[in-house]
C-alpha cells in the first residue's frame, strides 16, 4: 500500500488513525490506459477511489451513442452504487491514463461507513456536488447553444485539472475532438470546426494528444470568442 495517497474527499475531516484504518481495508489496483476498471449495468461490489491517473465515466444511450459523464482525479471516489443494496452500476469506469486505484467490497466499505460516519457525511456530499452538476450539464443540453456548451465542457476540465505552462492552461491527459463531442451532445464535424475557429484566434491550441487553453483570467465561458 503506497504511504502518501492524494487527500481523499470521503476521509475528509477524520482523524489521522481512522484514515489509516481504513486505507489498511482496501485493496490496491494498477491499471493500463483503456482499461476499463467496472462495465454499466453490472452489480456493483465495490467502491473505488484514484489515487493516480484519470478515469472517466461513460455510459451507453439505448441508440449505441457514448456520453461522458465526468472525468474522475486522483482523490476522488466512484462507483458509490455499490453503497446502496443492490446497486448497479450506472456507466463503464474507463482509465484514460495508467492509474493507480483503491477498492473496498461493498459490505467492507458499509462496515467503514457506520463506525465513521463523518465519511458518510462526506459521501452524501459528494454525491450531493455530482448530482449539482449533473443539473449543469442538463441545463446546457437543453437551452445552450452547441458553442456554449463546448465552451462550457472546456471550462469544467481547465477549472477541474487544469495545469499552468507560462500563459496557458493545460488540461494534462488526452482529450480527443470525439471525447468533446461525448461530453456536449454535438457531433465530432462540429467540435472539430468551433475548435479550429477557436484555435485560429489563439484562445487554444492543440497538440501532442493534449489541449491547452489560453489564461484568459477570469475562466468564464464568455471567454472563448464567438460565445
């Protein structure tokens, strides 16, 4: 078990040796890029959390289409369905990069859960956040034009993993014209073309299987032209 995991958002506020004990309970994972760590619609036996690497979770429309519903940091917890009796879970957990993950089993994590229940507090939170921006994302696929909700898409992933180089912003793992176009909704023609306008202005670039944003300070949408 490594010695310094990244701070995790469901042992948020415990105490140094309840941590310990419950890291003590899991079992560690390494996985190669496009692995996929859980399949959508299986039983979910238990509860995962990164502790390297980027996950993203992807489900599957009844037409064959892929979402994205989020991309998962080091930190953050996922496959929570399995806290709940008879979950299932609800989209493939995908490694983009190497990572490097924990797992409890769903009785496990339960048992945890009742003798430290400021972690259940902190998974209540959590899923309390995800269902927020959940709404977001619905509200943009519902109202938003295609340009804004790219914008938007853009935003999420700079303000969430975004890395400075000098002047810009990168987001450090593969995001793909066709991964974009997963997370909005639109098609990968049309990302590929509001991305071109968008590089040709200089507000991005693109390059070396990663996309940088220019620092434009405030980290709005109303930053990228033509939105």
């Amino acid at each position: 078990m490594m010695t310094d995991p990244p701070p995790i958002e469901l042992f948020e506020g415990l105490a140094n040796e309840a941590v310990c004990e419950l890291l003590r309970g899991a079992q560690e994972r390494q996985v190669k890029a496009s692995t996929v760590l859980f399949r959508e619609g299986i039983t979910a036996r238990a509860v995962h959390v990164l502790i390297s690497g980027i996950v993203k979770l992807v489900k599957t429309t009844p037409n064959g289409a892929c979402v994205i519903l989020r991309y998962i940091k080091p930190g953050e917890a996922f496959g929570t369905q399995a806290l709940l009796r008879d979950g299932i879970y609800s989209a493939d957990a995908i490694a983009v990069t190497h990572c490097i993950e924990l797992q409890w089993s769903a009785c496990a994590f339960q048992e945890l859960l009742l003798r430290h229940p400021r972690a259940a507090l902190n998974a209540v939170r959590s899923l309390e956040a995800r269902l927020h921006l959940m709404e977001s994302i619905l509200v943009d696929l519902s109202n938003e034009p295609v340009e804004q909700r790219i914008a938007h898409a853009l935003v999420r992933l700079v303000g969430k993993f975004g890395e400075r180089m000098g002047e810009r912003i990168e987001v450090p793992f593969p995001v793909s014209c066709q991964d974009i176009a997963d997370m909005t909704g639109t098609t990968l023609h049309t990302v590929s073309r509001t991305l071109g306008v968008w590089e040709a202005q200089g507000q991005i670039r693109r390059g070396r299987q990663r996309l940088t944003v220019t620092d434009v300070g405030s980290g709005t949408v109303e930053s990228f032209p033509n939105v």
